[in-house]
C-alpha cells in the first residue's frame, strides 16, 4: 500500500435509487503532491492510483461510474501545504453541490498529520467517513490525538492492519518467483525520526517472514540525510545479489529485497 500525501474525496454527481437503473456517477477529487523527491507524491505513485480506480470502475462497472478530477499544484510539497490545499478544496466542492444534494460521500487519506486532521475535522462536520492508512499511535502524531473518537468520530484508521498486509503481500511476491532469501535492510535514521519509530515493523516483519520458512538477513543502516533517499542508498548495499525489489513503507525506514 503506497502512503497516500495528499487527499481523495468522492463525490455523487447523480442522486439515484438504491442502486436501481443507471450507475452512481463518483466524482474522485484527487489533491496530491507532485513530490518527485520522494516515494509517496504523485510523481512515482500515480501509477499506483491509476491502478487502483482501474480495478474499481471494473468491479463496480454495473453500480458505479467513476471520473476523476486531478488536483495536482505543482507548488504543494509539504504537509501543511497539503492540508491547506486539500481543505480548501473539499470544501469548495462540498458547498459549490449543496443545494443539487450531491454531498461528500468520504475521504480517503492523507497521510500527512496535518493533512490527515483538516480532513479529519471536516469529516466529523459533514457526518462522512474518512479512511488513512497512516494515524498510528507514535509521538510525532500525539499532537493529533487521532484516536479520541469523540473528535474524530467518522475516522478509521488502517496503520494497525498494514503490517500484517505488507508481509502477506510480500510473502506473495517472493512465491511467484520462486525466491526464498529476503534482505530487510531497516533505515535507523535519527533519534525520533520516522525512521527510528519503524523498528518494531522492521522486526515484525522479519519474524512474518521467518514464519513462512523465508531466509531474512536483517541489516540496520542509518542514513543521516533522512530516508526519501533511503530505498536508492540501501539498494546499494546488496546490489550485486538483489534480483528483485519490494518496497514496504520506505518512509517509514523499512525496505525488504528478494534475491
């Protein structure tokens, strides 16, 4: 699962039955960072969203018909600046389909904290669920307090279900090609970094690995310039064995190879 920064609202565009006669016309509001510095901005994951409304218009083709609008300032890169820009416009849209009664259906992301919480806040106003695959409970997000329901109330909170997602999905990969060694290089980073607060996902990792009869080498690099460059420098480190990569979570200091 790539870490959303940025926003997805879905929108009704036609009012209908309950799913009787045509399809629920969903509009996908997509406000993203152009973020080519790093894994989870539009640039390198764009193909991943690409994917995945390809797989919904496909399963849902006989009840929903989804178009998508793209929302991608080439000036948003940070956080604040994603909550900012991505309030403004789900308000904007909210409001501006009030009175035809087509009103926010929910919110996926962000995986920014302060994005994640104008959104949050919103979706708790409006009465609508919203969904982020980050929220976990560590101490550059105890600002937040995302698990205080009575203030967000309409927000569910994916982080406690990734770990045991990612080795299922990584165990899958190493299957279809047949390799049985895996490399878990774990970025230490800085004291309190995001880096740092991944080790237990880097030793849970390499035990659901084990689990499986998978050979793990665990190996800790600390890289002092912080980890958006992390999956490229401790590619290096094994490069003359690696035959394959699977990047689980590079934000979070945790990289795992096949080889």
């Amino acid at each position: 699962m790539v870490p959303l920064l940025g926003l997805l609202v879905l929108f009704p565009t036609t009012v209908v039955g309950k799913f009787a006669g045509p399809p629920h016309n969903i509009t996908i509001l997509l406000v993203q960072s152009v973020g080519a510095d790093y894994d989870y901005g539009y640039v390198r994951a764009a193909p991943v969203i690409d994917v995945g409304i390809a797989m919904l218009q496909e399963r849902y083709a006989d009840v929903l018909a989804f178009s998508v609008d793209r929302n991608i300032p080439s000036r948003i890169r940070t956080c604040l600046q994603i909550e900012q820009k991505a309030s403004y416009e789900a308000t904007k849209y909210y409001y501006s389909n009030y009175n035809r009664r087509n009103t926010t259906l929910g919110f996926f992301g962000s995986s920014c904290p302060g994005g994640l919480n104008g959104a949050a806040l919103l979706a708790q106003e409006w009465k609508v669920p919203i969904f982020s695959n980050f929220a976990p409970d560590s101490t550059n997000t105890a600002a937040f307090n995302f698990r205080n329901k009575e203030k967000f109330s309409t927000l569910t909170r994916l982080s406690p279900f990734l770990p045991d997602s990612a080795i299922a999905f990584t165990v899958g990969i190493m299957h279809s090609f047949s390799w049985t060694n895996v490399a878990i290089l774990c970025d230490t980073g800085l004291e309190g970094s995001p880096a740092e607060l991944g080790y237990p996902d880097c030793a849970y990792m390499q035990n659901g690995l084990n689990a499986n009869k998978l050979v793990t080498k665990y190996v800790k690099v600390t890289f002092a310039n912080g980890t958006n460059n992390f999956a490229r420098s401790a590619a290096s480190e094994i490069k003359n064995d690696c035959r394959g990569e699977v990047n689980w979570g590079s934000d979070w200091g945790t990289t795992s190879f096949g080889f």
